[in-house]
C-alpha cells in the first residue's frame, strides 16, 4: 500500500471558535470552511498546554509538559548570537536603530542554542526513518532554530517564536537575518510550496506549514491592507464584550475592536495562503494520497472571559476553554468522508501515537495519548466519551470530561470547577459550592487528576515544582538545567 503524504499546518495562537465552519459568522476563512467540508472536522480538540512552546513540544514527542520539561514560551535558546548576519547585529547595538529592531535584541542579543528536546522521540522522526522526506516552513520555536532536527532535512524557520509580521527574522544562507518589506505569512507559504515543487518525487513527504498568524501583534501596519480592511464594517458581535477579567490586563472598547480586526485580518490572510496550499497539492495530483491536518498550538482568548490572550493572558495562569481548545480539521479523500464530525474528546499529545500506528510501530510505557489511525481507514473515531483529557501550564493543571472540568492551582489556589452542561462558557465557578453531589465529583476529578500525572510525570521535570509566570523560560529544567535560572521572573 501506497504511504499517504503528510501536510501538517500549525496556526500560532487560534481559537477553536475563529473560522466559519464552526459559527462564526463574522470571520472569512473560506478555505479553512471549504477544508471542514472535504474532511473531518474534531469538534472538541484541545492543547496539551495553553502556550506555544510546550503545546509544540508535545504535539511532536506525544509526551505532556512535566514528562519533556519545556513549560514555558521559550525566550532565550533560540539560537547562537554568532548565527546573527553582522548587519543586524549592528542594528542591534545601534542605540538609534528603529523599533522594528527592538524585539530580536531583546531575544537574540547574547543567545546560545538549547536542543530542548534532545532525548525525545519526535514523531517526524519515525516518518523519516519509514523513508519520508521531512519538511518545516515556518515557526520551531523548540530551540536551536538554526539547525536541522527530529527528521527533517528541508528546513525553512525562523529565528524565534513570535515576531513582526513585516520585519521577521529569518534562517538564510546559515545566517539570520531580518527580511524588510516580506509578510511572513506569505513567507512562509512560499518556503511551503517551494518544498512541494523540489521533493523527491518517489519519496512520500511530510510537510509542517508553522504559521506565526494570528499570534500578536495585530495594529494595522502589521497586515495587508486587503485583509484589514475586510473587517472595516464588522460589528464584532461573534466575541463576549465583557468588562477586563480580575487577573488580567485592562483596555478600552475602542483597543478591543482594533485587536479583533488584526486578528481577523492575520486568520484571512494565512487561510488564503493554506488555500494556495491546498491548490498547489491538487495541481500536482497530489490531494487524494495526502492527509491534510489543520490545528493550532494553542488557543486564544479575544475578550473571551475579558482576556485577550490564551493561558498566560492572565496571572495565575488560565484554562478556560478559549485558551485550551483548538481547531482540528483532517482531510483525506482516500478515506475521510467530507463533512464528517469526530466525536468525544481528543488532545494534541494522541497525534504522535497516532503517526506512530500508521507507520506499524506501537509506542511503549509512558505516552499518555492513544491514537484514533481508524479515521484513516473511513471510520469515525469514538474519541474520548467518559474519559478525560488533561492540561498543565507549570504549577496550573487541568482535568476535563465531557461535563466537568476542574482546575488545581498548586501549591494553592484559587481553585476552580466548572458545570459544562449548565454553564458551557464556564461563566459561574462552583468550587465553593454545598452541593454534595458537585463536591463528590470535585473530590473524584481532584483524585483522578493526581492520578494520571503522578503516572506520567518525570520528578525531575514536574511543573507543579516549577517556578513558571507566563513570561518565558531561560533554560532547561531539573538536572539538565544545571540549578540555572529556568523562568523569567515577573
């Protein structure tokens, strides 16, 4: 049987509730709509961790935040500051630079490269050892941006996480250097393409399209004018327009309107490069042997709750829905009925399990995802029912089921817990509540949840021992940190 290709795409900071083909009547994502009704669409899909590195970590190694120890966004490891081109590194002592300059000095100037990963299995590669070639376009955001890793040999990233979104500052020529004038969006889709248009023909291919949309920033000169201003109109009714959330930061009606109009503009502007992507793969003949896969590495509040941000747009910590569910769009015309909605509940950290399954290998002790390959065989996985899926950001954890959620603030609270059935917006916190019944399922979930991470977690790497504030980390955690300072402190 003929391998399928792969072509993952990863949104920077997505909410579920962003495209068409799940309500939104506002935002224009035709070719994310025109995807759902080709594929599958998972309804209730979520983050192993409400930010972007160690979502990205356990997305590729299968394993959660506290087994890998990456447990923040990962400020500092990017790269060596020797790979910085010796032009923008004189921007960078220039004390009269633009500002365009200021965010790559803050995160590059006296860098060295962290392999945060090293010791890990990545899914990529088990593909790359079953004979696909292996391509990234876009962001790695895992450390060492300038080298190749975990299987792939094309290798078109840049240099840190988020970045501007006309200044960007990408790998070129063993060096990076910052592009003037480039949308990296269209970056990106371009390095895509280009690796479609050079593989091995012989070879199956396994491609991650890793845009930074619609991560901030989101002002107007940050974004094509053509997609901006789409949403000049748009009342913005499809998001909550509530008063700022307690732990959270201020702002005014007029900001909210403006951030949702750049992130409105940042999803339309990467769904018509996925949809050059989609076309391309179809020109080629390629569209009925690949398995398209459409998610996010985390998700987004945009006023959601009064927090425009995902986990960390607020202190503590945050796991509402809006931060931890994420879109989960698979086509494969082989097999996957267009239109067909997955069932139950799945987690980012079953995708390693799953391209494990499909390439023959079963994975050992120590993965806590299971895979749902039959979807490749034309059947709809049953997913999670009266199971549970389970999140961590640092010392915050999560354990949610179909009717409930409840959260754990270690060392101590403020804790919290959730009747989905009653309050699916997860307005109304219960953890205080008389209820016997409730307070049975509080005192079930909490046991339940010590459970499953006393099974999973590494001692050396545990996030509740982990001094994490949402603002980054330095460094590797446990013994491989050496007793140096992991977190940036708030």
């Amino acid at each position: 049987m003929k391998k399928p290709n792969i072509v993952m795409v990863m949104a920077d900071d997505m909410g579920y509730w962003s495209m068409g083909c799940v309500g939104n009547r506002e935002i224009r994502t035709p070719n994310l709509d025109s995807l759902a009704g080709e594929g599958m669409l998972f309804p209730d899909c979520f983050c192993a961790s409400p930010v972007c590195s160690p979502a990205r970590a356990s997305v590729l190694c299968g394993k959660m935040p506290s087994q890998h120890g990456v447990h923040d966004w990962i400020s500092k490891g990017h790269i060596d500051y020797s790979q910085v081109s010796p032009e923008l590194q004189a921007k960078h002592r220039d004390p009269n630079a633009s500002w365009e300059y200021e965010w790559s000095k803050k995160q590059l100037e006296g860098d060295h490269a962290i392999r945060y990963l090293d010791g890990f299995r990545a899914y990529t590669e088990i593909l790359a050892e079953n004979g696909y070639t292996c391509g990234l376009s876009g962001k790695w955001h895992l450390g060492d941006a300038a080298h190749p890793q975990k299987g792939f040999s094309y290798w078109k990233t840049i240099a840190m996480g988020g970045d501007n979104y006309y200044y960007p500052v990408v790998l070129k020529d063993g060096q990076f250097d910052m592009l003037r004038g480039t949308y990296i969006t269209d970056y990106i889709t371009e390095n895509a393409l280009r690796f479609l248009e050079d593989r091995e023909e012989d070879k199956p291919f396994y491609l991650s399209v890793h845009y930074t949309a619609p991560h901030a920033p989101w002002d107007e000169h940050h974004h094509p004018a053509e997609f901006y201003h789409l949403y000049d109109d748009c009342a913005f009714t499809e998001t909550p327009d509530v008063p700022p959330h307690k732990w959270g930061g201020s702002y005014t009606p007029e900001q909210r309107k403006l951030w949702l109009k750049g992130y409105y503009a940042a999803v339309s502007a990467m769904d018509a490069g996925i949809g050059r992507i989609i076309r391309d793969l179809k020109e080629r003949g390629l569209w009925e042997d690949t398995i398209f896969i459409f998610t996010a590495d985390n998700g987004m509040s945009m006023g959601h709750h009064g927090i425009f941000g995902k986990g960390n747009g607020t202190f503590p910590m945050n796991m509402y829905d809006t931060a931890v569910k994420v879109p989960l769009i698979i086509s494969y015309p082989r097999a996957i009925q267009g239109g067909s909605v997955a069932k139950g509940l799945y987690c980012h950290y079953d995708i390693m399990p799953t391209i494990a399954g499909m390439m023959g290998e079963t994975l050992g002790e120590g993965y806590p995802g299971r895979s749902f390959q039959e979807i490749f065989e034309g059947k709809i996985p049953e997913g999670r029912e009266s199971i549970v899926v389970f999140d961590e950001y640092g010392p915050v954890r999560m354990i949610r089921n179909t009717e409930y959620k409840y959260i754990h603030r270690y060392p101590y609270g403020e804790h919290e817990f959730y009747d989905l059935k009653a309050d699916p917006d997860e307005n109304t916190n219960l953890i205080g509540t008389e209820d016997p019944q409730l307070q049975a399922v509080i005192a079930r979930m909490k046991v339940q949840l010590e459970e499953w991470f006393n099974r999973y977690t590494d001692p050396d790497k545990d996030g509740t021992k982990q001094a994490v504030y949402g603002v980054g980390q330095l460094d590797m955690v446990g013994a491989k940190g050496e007793g140096r300072q992991a977190f940036v402190k708030k």
